[in-house]
C-alpha cells in the first residue's frame, strides 16, 4: 500500500508520489470543532449504516462510489482498516477514524504535539527558557 505521503500507488518509474496535505489548511480554516465536524461527515459517508461502524465491506464499497478509489485491493482496504482500528475489532468506530485522520496528516501530528508539551508546560509550570 501506498505510503501515508503518496496519493497514488508507487511504481518503478514514480516510486513515491508526491502527496499534499490539506488537513493543516482545512484546520485553519475550520477550526478544531469544524474539522471534526467534517471528519465526522467523512466517516458516515464510509461507514455501514446498519453497523454504526466502518467495516471491510463498506470501505470496499464507498472508497470506489465516495472516494473514486476504486484501485485499491483488498489487502490495501484491510490494511487501511488495520492501520486504526485500536480495539482491534475488524472495523472503525468514529473515534478511531478521528484518531487515523490526525495521524495520516505530518503536519497535524506536529501541531498537535506542540499544543500537548505547551499545555504540560503551563499545567506543571516548565520555564522554557530554561531548558538546555
């Protein structure tokens, strides 16, 4: 499967090609409560209605009718499922989903680690300044 940084599959000729992160915009523009809100959009697109879930199936199914992925093979599905399912049940629960989405962004990861240590530092009064 192709690397969280490519968009398409890697070949010979293009062994990673290049891919665009436009989480970090849609934060910006958004804000925090408007991402989730679309992400949570995005996951009932992807999910099984009947399950509340994103299963193997439905995956397969609307990554070709909602994403236009219809390439991808079922190990490539399997592992995107793989890749965040935490409680390790087969499927995506909405918070897993969430969680995979931050995780597939760099830049997103990044900032939220920024925001974590700041918050530690200001909880248990680390001078910055200070550190070596």
């Amino acid at each position: 499967m192709a690397s969280p940084k490519s968009s398409t599959r890697p070949t010979q000729q293009n062994p990673e090609p290049y891919f665009h992160d436009f989480f970090p915009a849609m934060a910006g523009n958004l804000g925090g409560e408007g991402l989730i809100d679309e992400l949570c959009k995005g996951f009932e697109l992807l999910m099984d209605g009947e399950r509340g879930v994103i299963t193997f199936e439905s995956l397969r199914r609307n990554a070709s009718a909602v994403l236009g992925l219809g390439d991808l093979t079922d190990d490539d599905v399997r592992c995107m499922i793989n890749e965040g399912d935490f409680d390790r049940d087969g499927a995506l629960n909405q918070m897993e989903f969430c969680v995979l989405m931050f995780r597939l962004s760099p830049e997103l990861m990044e900032a939220s680690r920024c925001v974590v240590t700041e918050a530690i530092e200001e909880e248990f009064g680390v001078d910055r300044t200070h550190r070596h």
